[in-house]
C-alpha cells in the first residue's frame, strides 16, 4: 500500500505550544511509521487526557475520560484498538468490544487505586455489609469489577450511586472520590483506603499559596484530590469537564490539580488562557511512549486477554453504568 506523504508541518502545528522546535524531530520518525503502521492494520488509537500532547494530538485517533474511551471503545470497528492509557482502560476495552485486538503498549502501566483492592477484598465486604450494593470505580481490575454490582467513573459517580435507589452504598477503592461524593449526595458511602498516588499529593495549603501568587487563578480539581483539596478549589470534575469548563469559561488564568499533560493538551486549543502549574506526573500513565506504540503496532503486543468467566460479570458492571 503506498502511503500519503507525512504531514510533519501540520501535525507540529497541533502541538507547537506545548512541544519546542528542538525537540520536535525526536517525535517525527516514530510518528510516521505510527500513522502507516495503523493503515497497514486497520488500527486505531485510544488515548486518554493524561497522555504526553505528541501522542494525544499526533497520532490518536479518539481521546477523552476514562467514561468516554469506554463508550468510544465499544463502538470501535477497526480490527486493533491501541490503548494509549493504563491497563485497567485497555481491559475496559476489552470488555466492551471482545471481537477486537486490544494491545496496551507497556503491560506494567498500572494504576495505584487498581492495586489497593483484590476480587476477594470485595467478597469480605459484601460478608460483612449483606445486601449492600457495590459501586466500583473503572480503575480497578476486571476480577474486581466482576465481583461488583455496577461500575462509575470520575464524570457519573454521584448518578451511579443514586440510580440505585437505596440510602447506602460501598464506594470502592477510591476514598476521596467516595468522600467527594458522599459531599454531594444523600446516599450514606462506605467506603475504602484506596488512593491515586498523583491526586494524593495535592494539599490545601498548596491551593492557598496558589491563590496568593496568583490572584484571581480559577482552581479546578479532579474528584481524586482529598476532599479539603476539593474544597478549596472553584470547581471539580473528571478530566473531560475540567477541559469542557476551560473551553466555555476561558478563564485568563487556571490551575488544573491534576496529572501534568492534561494541562498541556488543554492549552494546545486555548491559546488565550495561561495554565499555571503544578501538576503531579503519572508515573503509570508516562510509561506509555510513541516508541511503544510503535513497537505495539509492529509486534502485536501486549494483547489484552481476560479470563471468560471473570468477563462476563465484569461487562455486565460496566454495561449498567454505561446504560445510566
Ligand atoms: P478521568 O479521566 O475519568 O477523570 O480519570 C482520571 C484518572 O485518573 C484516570 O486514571
Ligand atoms: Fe491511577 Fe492516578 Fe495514575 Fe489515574 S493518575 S492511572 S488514578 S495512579
């Protein structure tokens, strides 16, 4: 198949803000050889708001939150689905669309709230609160989803808990978004001692030397910042609201107390707004590289597979959220 010309000037147009002239030839030869690569096998790539901008904005084909690759990943029809993300997104996937290929780039991008429960921490919990349902967020793994009644993301928690319909629930494993959702709702919250180890580190008085630096900074922050982080901002929400509220709001100045490439992919396409960082860096999220998705794409690896008696179960806790 012969392949169109590499569009190097326009795709470093995307990114020319956020990604110097000098460093710009390093991305080049992998990126080309991703684009022909993904022709060649009928590939696309999946890539969520934490991605460095030369993946998200140079050769992803679909981004977004957690909730929407999900969505965008089941109605997928090309034959390979590249996750650009961490392992439990790539088995989320999975999940939704069994038929397809699902390679994660590097098998040991993980995530911290993933790793603080197991499928039988979750069936303790159900012995020891009979009959109360379990909420489970999507970065857990697919045993654990398959132990649970429904999943929720970032962007639906607060509607998952309360399609259901009673006065209490367990929230598993991410206790800040359980104690941010328990702010808002009326529905009693169990909850559990998992933690994002990037939100983690964001504290309150970091927010106030924030606003003394930089008066008038609009504070955004993700629901897996401690709750007295949340309440010292202006605003929270998934990844996908904060970029939707950047968008519509343009505030002069922002600070998104998330992972550090979210505030490089939103300021791609909001010249007028100056992002003040900090940030905390995803240690999972960076392993993902254009080098590895190459690699991916070359050598079909690392193909996601899933036990089928865990799968079933577990598509069916994400199915339901999905359905809300
Ligand atoms: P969302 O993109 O759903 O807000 O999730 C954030 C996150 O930490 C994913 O790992
Ligand atoms: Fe997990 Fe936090 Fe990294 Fe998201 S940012 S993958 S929740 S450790």
């Amino acid at each position: 198949m012969l392949n169109p010309p590499f569009p190097a000037a326009a795709l470093y147009e995307r990114v020319r803000r956020v990604i110097p002239p000098i460093e710009w030839p390093v991305f080049e030869d992998d990126i080309a050889a991703i684009l022909a690569l993904k022709r060649e096998r009928n590939a696309v790539v999946l890539a969520h708001n934490y991605q460095t901008p030369e993946i998200f904005h140079c050769v992803a084909d679909i981004v977004g939150d957690s909730l929407a690759l999900a969505r965008k990943a089941m109605e997928v029809e090309a034959d390979v689905i590249v996750l650009a993300g961490v392992h439990f997104m790539a088995e989320t996937a999975k999940l939704l669309n069994p038929s397809k290929t699902v390679l994660i780039p590097d098998e040991d991008a993980g995530c911290s709230l993933a790793d603080s429960i197991t499928a039988e921490d979750v069936r303790l919990l159900r012995q020891r609160y009979p009959g109360v349902p379990v909420v489970t967020y999507v970065n857990t793994s697919a045993a654990v989803k398959a132990e649970s009644d429904i999943c929720c993301t970032s962007g639906n928690a607060r509607a998952v808990v309360e399609s259901l319909g009673v006065d209490r629930v367990m929230m598993l494993p991410d206790e800040y978004l359980a104690n941010n959702i328990a702010a808002e709702t009326e529905v009693e919250i169990i909850t559990w001692k998992g933690h994002c180890e990037v939100h983690e580190r964001f504290t309150p008085a970091e927010v106030r030397q924030l606003r003394e630096d930089h008066p008038g900074v609009v504070v955004l922050a993700h629901p897996e910042c401690p709750p007295e982080v949340v309440a010292e901002a202006d605003f929270s929400g998934s990844t996908a609201v904060m970029s939707d509220y950047v968008g519509q709001q343009k505030p002069p100045q922002v600070v998104l107390l998330t992972e550090c490439s979210m505030s490089d992919n939103v300021a791609v396409n909001h010249p007028g707004v100056e992002f003040i960082r900090p940030c905390n860096l995803c240690p999972h999220m960076k392993r993902i590289t254009l080098a590895n998705i190459r690699r991916a794409l070359e050598e079909n690896r690392h193909e996601v597979t899933i036990d089928p008696a865990i799968a079933a179960p577990a598509r069916r806790s994400v199915e339901r959220m999905l359905a809300i």
